[in-house]
C-alpha cells in the first residue's frame, strides 16, 4: 500500500488591498435584483442586490448575499420565503429606491403583488421567482441566503438593468 501524495505547503495569502478587489470585481457585470420578504412584524423589507446566483437545478435552487451589517438581515433571517425581483433596464428608480440606508417610505406609492409567502412582488420586472428560506450560509461579512424556488414567472421581451464598475449599464 502507497502513501498518498503529500500535498506541498501553498504559502499564505498576500493581503489584498480593499479598493482594488472592488475594483477588479466591479468588472464583471452583474443584474440587478431587489430581494423582499415581510418581516415578522408584518413590515415588508426590501434591499438591492446584485450578489444573486443560481445554485442549483434539482432542486431548484438560487442564492444572494445580505451584509451582516444590513438592517435588513433579521428579517431575510426569520422570514420563511423572500422574492427575487429581476429589474429590467427601465426600473433604474427601484434599485435606488431600495439600495438607500434609510429604510423610510420605500414601499410608498409602490404598487405589489403577493404570492404564497407573502413576499412583496414588484410589477414590471424581468423575472420574479419566489422562494423558501433553505438554508443560511456563513459569507464573511455577509450571509449566504439560499432559497428553493417555489414559483417563478418571467417576461420574454425588455432588456436587464445592469451594474458594471460603478454604474447602471444596459445590454446593447
């Protein structure tokens, strides 16, 4: 019987210098999502992401990332379901909308839909896939949220809203 291989010592990471990373991860172009779930206080919670995958196709599931720091958090935390809201290019005002710290008045004048979870649907968007909370992953500084999608529905026409090296891009 042979000895496995040993594997060669990899010396430690080099630091990374934060504006750098950012910048070299701001070169990849990302869609734009607004995440919602209601809260267990019965408060509707809506944040911009655009660190959302797909995970898996059997089953089908999705992932996006909440920072530890977002007054968000509990609520994606707690509640049993959320909604991914995929933007189209012409929904630029919801992404601001929900990507500001204050959490007032996002919802006003909004109107929205609700499916099984109770998670706010946004009208007009790209596509719409509502899920169950599957699991809470540990991220650094962030949380992995990973949900099983339960329902989806999807437009065939519009154009995605983007986000490239800090700022709104479309396709085309």
């Amino acid at each position: 019987m042979s000895a496995a291989p040993e594997t060669p010592a990899v010396p430690p990471a080099p630091a990374i210098d934060s504006r750098a990373f950012r910048n070299a991860l701001g070169s990849f172009a990302t869609g734009i999502t607004v995440m919602t779930a209601m809260g267990a206080d019965g408060v509707p919670v809506g944040i911009t992401v655009n660190s959302f995958s797909s995970l898996s196709l059997d089953p089908p599931l999705v992932l996006f990332c909440v920072a530890r720091s977002s007054q968000s958090l509990a609520a994606f935390s707690s509640a049993p379901g959320f909604a991914v809201n995929v933007l189209a290019d012409d929904q630029q005002e919801l992404s601001v909308r929900f990507s500001r710290r204050d959490l007032q008045d996002r919802w006003g004048g909004l109107a929205v839909d609700t499916w099984d979870t109770g998670a706010p649907i946004l009208k007009g968007c790209l596509a719409v896939l509502e899920c169950d909370r599957h699991d809470l992953l540990d991220g650094g500084d962030h949380v992995i949220v990973v949900g099983r999608v339960r329902r989806l529905e999807s437009r065939a026409d519009g154009r995605p809203l983007l986000y490239f090296r800090g700022a709104y891009a479309t396709v085309g």
